[in-house]
C-alpha cells in the first residue's frame, strides 16, 4: 500500500507498506469503519515506524476489536 503525503492517487508518494502491514488510523473509529474498503475514500494513518500520510481506503481492512 503506498502512503501519500495529501489525499488523492497523484499526489507524493512518501513511503510504502508491506501488504497486511497494521496501521494507526487518526481519525473518528466509526467514520474509519464506514470507509475502510470504499473506492475514492482515503484515511490518514500512522505507519508502525511512525510515518503518517493518507492511504487509499480501498486497500483497507479494518482489524477486528
């Protein structure tokens, strides 16, 4: 998954995540929930290193709680 420093497919590409890799999402958990999977959605979210930049939310999965 790649991690963009704006929301949007041609903005900055400033870093990549393994497939499956976790991420933090800094936003509200049930906004999160409701667009994890959706098509022209984006979350802001935090890499396990500590990078934060926006991720296309079709590529997420949300982990169960």
């Amino acid at each position: 998954m790649i991690l963009r420093e704006r929301p949007g497919v041609d903005a900055r590409r400033i870093g990549q995540l393994a497939h499956n890799e976790p991420v933090v999402v800094h936003d509200d958990p049930e906004r999160a929930r409701a667009l994890a999977g959706r098509y022209d959605e984006w979350l802001y979210v935090e890499a396990p290193g500590g990078q934060r930049g926006w991720v296309a939310a079709w590529y997420v999965a949300m982990a169960p709680t």
